[in-house]
C-alpha cells in the first residue's frame, strides 16, 4: 500500500499491539477462479524453532467448506489486512481554517497489510490450541470467560471435525498509522477537542489515539 513516509509505523511492538487490539483481519488469496477474500480473528504468536530460531507467525481457522483455502493457487502469498474504522477528521477543527481556509477534510486510521504464506494444521490438538487460544484472547475482558473446557469434551471434537486450522508466516510488513502527525501542535490540538466535543465512542477513542501518538 502507499505510505506516506510521516505515517509508516516500523516499531513492531506498536503493530502488535494493534493486531492484539484489531484483531479480526481480512484474508486475500489468489485462486483459480480470481481473488478470493474472507474475515477471520487471527492471533499473533512467536516461536522457536530450528534452524530459524526466532519466527513470527499468525494463527486462525477456516470452516472446511470456506472456499478460500480449497481453491488457493499452491505456492503464492496471502494478503492479511488488519484496520480499524478510523475518523473522520473535519478542517473545521484546525485553527489554521480560520486563518487560511487551506485545509481540507480527511480520515484518520490505522492499516496494517502483511505478506504471508500458508501452512493448513489438521491436528487436533493443535486445532483445540487455536480455539483456546483466539477465545482467551476475546473473553480477557468477560468476569466469567468461557473456555473450551465450558463445553462437553465430545461437542468440541465434533466442532473441530468441521475446521481446519492453519499458520501465516510473516514474510512482509507495511504498517500506516494515520493519526495527524503530518499537523502542526495547534491543528493537533485541535483535532483532538473537535473529536472530543462529538463525544461518541469511536471519537473519543479516535482522540485518545491522536493524543498518544503524538505526545
């Protein structure tokens, strides 16, 4: 994707953190009949290997009749896309309109596209791990998280019998994270109270990320 330079994000840690917070991705592949895509929650998880040491990779599960992964031309890359909704971003909110009326509207967010390869993972136990591992993640924030063991042991093999799960390399990474860096300390500011002063849910969320980024 085109980056503009004051928006690449290169810190990993901060792209992890928003895959961790945005985790539900849009999954592109090329097939036989023309591109292909689906939305899945993926995970990130890092681990050792030999010879490689150190490798990255994404985590997720298709239902087995998801064409997707049936009709993938063998031996190419995937596209994975992580983004939020973003903001809309009014020139009303920059003092400098006031003065010059050079500004214009814009929309504020955050992408990451990563260039995968895939591997599809049959075994059940390592099936039972994804699914463990993607609702853990999601029920963090429940006061009673279910957990696989909340369902009878044979439903959950007969669930798994209807899946497949599979691992994405991390071969590529381009991070865009919009968040009006490219503004002066005043059109900043203003940016933030404009977002605030809506006083909705994803403006206020909005805010708190304009303001973080560019403490």
């Amino acid at each position: 994707m085109h980056i503009p330079s004051v928006f690449c994000e290169k810190d990993f840690d901060n792209i992890i953190d928003f895959i961790a917070e945005k985790p539900f991705a849009t999954l592109i592949a090329q097939t036989e009949n023309g591109i292909e895509a689906c939305h899945i929650p993926l995970f990130f998880h890092e681990e050792c290997s030999e010879p490689n040491g150190q490798q990255r990779y994404l985590y997720g599960h298709f239902g087995r009749k998801n064409p997707i992964y049936l009709e993938a031309l063998a031996d190419t890359s995937w596209l994975i896309i992580f983004q939020d909704s973003g903001h809309y971003i009014s020139p009303n909110w920059y003092p400098s309109k006031a003065q010059t009326h050079k500004e214009v509207p814009t929309w504020n967010y955050q992408s990451v596209h990563i260039q995968s390869t895939i591997e599809l993972l049959e075994d059940p136990d390592t099936l039972k791990w994804i699914l463990a591992t993607t609702t853990a993640q999601q029920e963090i924030v429940s006061e009673n998280p279910w957990s696989l063991e909340d369902a009878p042991a044979t439903y959950i093999d007969a669930m798994c019998r209807g899946i497949i799960g599979f691992r994405l390399t991390i071969d590529a990474i381009q991070a865009q994270f919009k968040l009006s860096q490219n503004k002066t300390a005043d059109n900043i500011a203003g940016v933030i109270k404009g977002l605030e002063q809506l006083n909705t849910s994803d403006a206020l969320t909005m805010a708190a990320k304009v303001a973080t980024h560019n403490s």
